[in-house]
C-alpha cells in the first residue's frame, strides 16, 4: 500500500491527534436488518458523531495540523452540509475563520447548522464545477486554506480512524460497507481496515443515478459525477484524484441502489432500527437489504459485516416519503 497517499500508519497517527475530541461512537448489532441480510449486522453510529456526521473525524484532524498564523485567514471548503458543518465546528475550537460555499438546494437544517458553527456562508449552484469555482473566488479574496470534504490526506486518514474502532469493538466483522461520495470516508476505511486484516471486504454503496464511483471503478478511469438529483445529498461528489487510487486498488466491489430503495431504507432505519439516518447513510442500509447483497454474504461465508450509518443531519421539511 506504499504506493497509495495514505498508509495504515496515517489513520493510526489522525486517531492518536483526534482522540478525546472526536466521539467512539457505538458498534451496535441490528438484529432486524441481520434478519433481511442473512448476517450478523453492526451499525457504525456516527450519527452520534460531533456534528452529527463522520466528518468531524476528518475536518478536527485536518485543522489540527495547521500552524497558529491560520487565525489570520481561516479555512475554507465546499459543501452539500456535513463537511461543512464539521469543519466549521473544528475551526472554532481552534478560532480560526470559516468560509463554506454550499449549494444554494442544500437542505434548510444542513444550512442552519453551518450558520450555528459560525462558519461564513457563500451560496452558488448546485454542481461540482460551480461549487469548485465559487471555492476559489472565497479564497483568493480571503487567503484561506483550503480544506476539501474529501481529497486531502488529513481529511482521508481521519475518516479511516472510524475502521480502527470497528475492528477493536467488533473482531468478527468480515466486510464493511461504506457509502460513497467523493470517496474519502471509504478510502480511510479501507487503508485502515485492509492494513490489518488484508483479507476484509470493503463494499461500497451508491446512489444508481449518482454513480460515478461505479463506474470509476469499472472502467479504471476516474470517472466525473454527472447527477445531483440523488435524494442521497451527501453523495454527490465525485471521486478525487487522492481518493480513486485507494478505491480502485483496496474496494473490492460497489454496489448501486435506486432512489426508491433508499427511501424504504431510510424509514426502515427510523421505524424498524430506531436510528434517525439521513439519506446518504440509507444507501449503505439499502445494499444490505437487497437480495444481492444476501447471496455475497452467503457465498462469503460472512460472520459479520459493519454498516457505516454515516450521518443523522436531516432535514425534516423534506422527508423523501413525505411527497
């Protein structure tokens, strides 16, 4: 794994530097999806996360490493909410400047939070490239640095802190499943998990109408995001030139769900599994519920398998069954 951007020593170091600041969230058997997936079903809770999403992990462990003098200027990203919330969250514990530009459909509660942190708001369009090019107007009038949500080394071994806790608190777990956005939670999972136990499988889960990834993966080529209609907002980035490495290299499979799919999986994690996920982290439930993914667990033999329920911050005015 020499040759990747970051290595199994990477994440160990982010969860020595983030420890006592970011949450051990729980590793909590779910009997009732167990029963749909046909194998023994933990939920990686970082909906109880700081922020209410994994990406506290990444951003406190990203700002962490910058000198005292970023007081001056700040810190700078792009984001759908939770990155943004995180790193806002992490730059006031340090007193450093925050600049978010989100998408101007971003959900009202994502925007809120954002706001709450302190963090500087700049809204635009509801595309990558216009996300990317509102980012480098903030910076070059703010001198900033930049803290992407996802392609950023400090970023990546932050997010793979979460696959050290997994594998402590879960010995048995044979695979892990991790939605996919712009790839950086999945990567650090995979650095992580694969540097100690080389034999574990890293499935990925993804939006059908967002997915890039799949097809990055597939083809062997990065390739661009080309939807942002998926009712999985956190996932509507597309894999980075740090992150597709990792993923084509260490995930072993993705699997895609429509839209429909999450939706049931969202509602049947609140209602069945009492856990308020937000849609993103529905799309990891939506694989594990599918007959598919039923006969892999099967054919591998599987004694157990982590979900990552990746984020709660949802937005109550618009509840994808709510039409």
């Amino acid at each position: 794994m020499t040759s990747l951007p970051i290595t199994r020593a990477d994440v160990e170091a982010a969860a020595a530097r983030i420890r006592g600041r970011a949450v051990r969230t729980p590793c909590l058997e779910m009997d009732a999806l167990s029963r749909i997936a046909g194998v023994r079903v933990f939920a990686k809770c970082e909906l109880f996360q700081r922020t209410g999403s994994f990406k506290y992990r990444g951003a406190a462990h990203a700002v962490s490493r910058l000198p005292e003098s970023t007081k001056a200027t700040g810190v700078a990203t792009h984001s759908s909410g939770n990155h943004g919330q995180a790193l806002a969250y992490a730059a006031r514990e340090r007193g450093f400047p925050c600049h978010v530009v989100m998408p101007h459909n971003a959900p009202r509660a994502k925007l809120e939070a954002v706001q709450k942190f302190g963090a500087h708001i700049t809204l635009c369009e509801p595309t990558l490239t216009a996300r990317e090019e509102m980012l480098a107007q903030v910076v070059a009038r703010t001198c900033s640095t930049v803290i992407p949500p996802y392609n950023h080394v400090d970023v990546m071994a932050g997010q793979g802190t979460m696959a050290l806790e997994i594998l402590e608190d879960v010995p048995e777990v044979d695979a892990i499943v991790v939605p996919v956005g712009g790839g950086g939670l999945i990567s650090g999972i995979a650095v992580a998990a694969k540097g100690k136990h080389p034999g574990i499988s890293i499935i990925g889960a993804e939006p059908v109408i967002a997915n890039d990834a799949a097809r990055s993966k597939a083809t062997g080529i990065c390739q661009p995001s080309t939807n942002q209609l998926t009712i999985a907002d956190g996932l509507r980035g597309a894999l980075g030139s740090l992150t597709f490495p990792v993923v084509q290299k260490l995930v072993d499979q993705i699997h895609v769900v429509q839209e429909d799919a999450i939706a049931r999986a969202m509602r049947f994690s609140w209602e069945q599994l009492k856990l308020t996920i937000e849609a993103s982290a529905a799309v990891g439930v939506a694989v594990a519920m599918s007959d598919a993914f039923r006969e892999l667990a099967q054919e591998h033999k599987w004694r157990g398998v982590a979900i990552i329920f990746c984020g709660g911050n949802v937005d109550l005015d618009h509840l994808p069954w709510m039409k």
